[in-house]
C-alpha cells in the first residue's frame, strides 16, 4: 500500500509506488504543545501549515524550514521524505529536530521510539530513521519535535557574482562566526541571510558590504516552496548533496546553489550517471528530485553494503513488503 497524506510529494524525490493508496490525512491535530519546554507532539497527518501558526503565536518556529507546499504538506510526509529549506546547515534538518516517533510497522504493530525530551540516548535513535525513508518503514501516527525561538530581526545582502564566486564568498562567509542562515545563488547573483539579534545583525551588514534588500521574506519563502522562477520550468530537476567546496561542474544557467554551497539543483536533461559520478566525487549523492522517469531509479547507487543494511531493516520492519515497495529503490 502506498501512504499518503497530503500528497505533495508524490511525484517527488522517489519512484512511482503503483498500490492501493492508505489515506492518513484524516489523523491530524496537535496533541501537546509546551512553548516554554519548546517541544510539540503533533499526528503524523497535521498539515506544517498548522504547526507553524500554532507556534507563530508564541514567536516559535520550526528551524528547519520544511517546505509548506499551498499549506497542504504534512508533518509525516515531510520527515518521511527528509526535506528541509535554506537554514538547513545552520539550523539544522527536520530529522535534527525530531524526538519521538509512534507508528505502525508492516507487521500491524504498534511501536514507539524516543520521547518527548531533549535527551533521549538509550538504545537506537529508530526516529531519527525514519527520515528519508519515503514511508517504507512504517505508518508513522505521532512525532514529538523539539522547536526554537524566531530570531529577532532578519536581513538580507545581495552580490551579483558569477557561480565560481559566489561559491568561494559563500565558504569564507560560513566560515565566519556571523549571524549567517541563509546562503544562495542564482541568475548571477548571490543571497546571503542574516538572523538574529538585532546588533549582531547590524554589525555584519556594515562588515560584509554587499546590497541591502528592502522586504526578504518573500524571497526566502519563494525559495523555501520552489517557487523561484528557476523551479517553474517543467524540465527534470536534479538535486545534488556535496562538498559545499566542491567545483561547478553543471551549466551555471541550469544550477541553483544552496546550503552554503552544499546543495546544487540542476534542471533539464542530463545523464543521471554523470551527475551521480559528479556527486560521488564530491563526497555526497544524487537524485532525480522531479520530473523525468520515474519507473527507473531516481536516487543514487548504493555500495554492497549499504544495500545489505538497507535490506536488513526494511526485513525488521516490514518483512512482506507491504509498505511503499519500490518507493526507495527497485529491489526494496
């Protein structure tokens, strides 16, 4: 069966699950939230977009940023498909935030893993693991996350640079101990971020030059959503995680650069085995976020091993295969 809640991310970052769907988007709601402990337990099926008013009103966020996608995107899909926005290198991923996690595994059975603290350090982190695993491990029903406080001023720099030195200005920058939490380029010019206090956050703009948007969160959100007009077009689009130093090595004019330099999007037509060579080279992987097809293999080649583990855990949690098969890859 095929889990869906939202469906936002149906046709993204995995291959097309041809079963019967299992529609969770009625199991939704906040069940506790503690502004001053800073954690939120929520079901699996509550739309971010609640989340986030719920702690809007308190001047709290989620740091990472997941994408809202027109308020429709849910608090299970987003960790089972592990995405984050800009601030993911300084704020860290959802899984960086996640504390507990209840669910049901392909066998029927109830489980629940972590808490709802802070420090949960016994046994395996099996929460955690369910980021990125596109479902196929379990129907997740409850996550505890832990959030923070919204930074008190916001501003944004621009430069226009081409992709080589945008690259190498983004690195020196994360490099500097600066209220820095958000870092792109495209189209020739590169953005840079700053969050926090408010004197931290003066200092730096008079240090670090540059040109001083007026109203930002627009852009950033735009960015947050893919609603930049590098994303409109209908072409495939890849995402590369690497090196933040590694080269350029993909068409300026068909790239996006984010995360400080550590994730590359690449939109058109290209050889998957190229990019996925590029990324290996730099450290990190490749996948066919959207579009293009997706009957075949859409995210990076595992080594042996990482295959055998792969295996063993979708053994432990779903022996009959009956959660999203095929979703991660082929064989799973």
């Amino acid at each position: 069966m095929f889990v869906i809640a939202g469906g936002t991310k149906q046709d993204l970052l995995g291959r097309h699950c041809d079963c019967e769907p299992l529609d969770i988007s009625g199991h939704r709601g906040i069940i506790d939230y503690q502004p001053a402990e800073l954690v939120l337990t929520a079901r699996a099926g509550t739309p971010l977009a609640e989340i986030e008013a719920a702690l809007s009103a308190e001047r709290q966020e989620m740091p990472c940023e997941s994408p809202l996608f027109s308020g429709r995107a849910t608090l299970g899909g987003t960790l089972a498909c592990n995405l984050s926005g800009p601030g993911r290198p300084w704020a860290g991923s959802i899984r960086d935030i996640v504390l507990g996690v209840d669910l049901v595994n392909g066998k029927g059975e109830k489980l629940s893993f972590g808490g709802q603290v802070m420090k949960n350090v016994a046994g395996y982190d099996v929460s955690r693991l369910q980021a990125g695993a596109l479902g196929t491990l379990g129907v997740m029903t409850e996550i505890s996350i832990k959030v923070l406080p919204q930074p008190e001023q916001s501003a944004t720099l621009v430069y226009e640079l081409d992709a080589s030195d945008a690259l190498t200005l983004m690195n020196q920058r994360c490099a500097e101990p600066r209220p820095l939490t958000g870092a792109f380029w495209v189209d020739g010019k590169l953005y840079l971020r700053l969050s926090g206090a408010p004197g931290a956050v003066e200092q730096t703009i008079g240090d670090w030059g540059g040109e001083k948007l007026g109203e930002t969160g627009d852009l950033w959100s735009k960015l947050r959503e893919m609603q930049l007009p590098f994303f409109a077009m209908p072409d495939p689009l890849w995402r590369l995680s690497i090196n933040s130093t590694a080269p350029i090595e993909t068409p300026s004019d068909r790239t996006l650069i984010d995360w400080g330099g550590a994730l590359r999007w690449v939109r058109g037509e290209a050889d998957f085995e190229h990019l996925q060579a590029i990324a290996a080279a730099a450290g990190g992987h490749a996948c066919l976020f959207r579009g293009g097809d997706r009957a075949g293999e859409v995210r990076q080649q595992l080594e042996t091993v990482q295959q055998r583990l792969q295996l063993r855990l979708k053994q432990a949690f779903d022996p009959e295969r009956v959660l999203n098969p095929g979703r991660l890859y082929s064989w799973l």
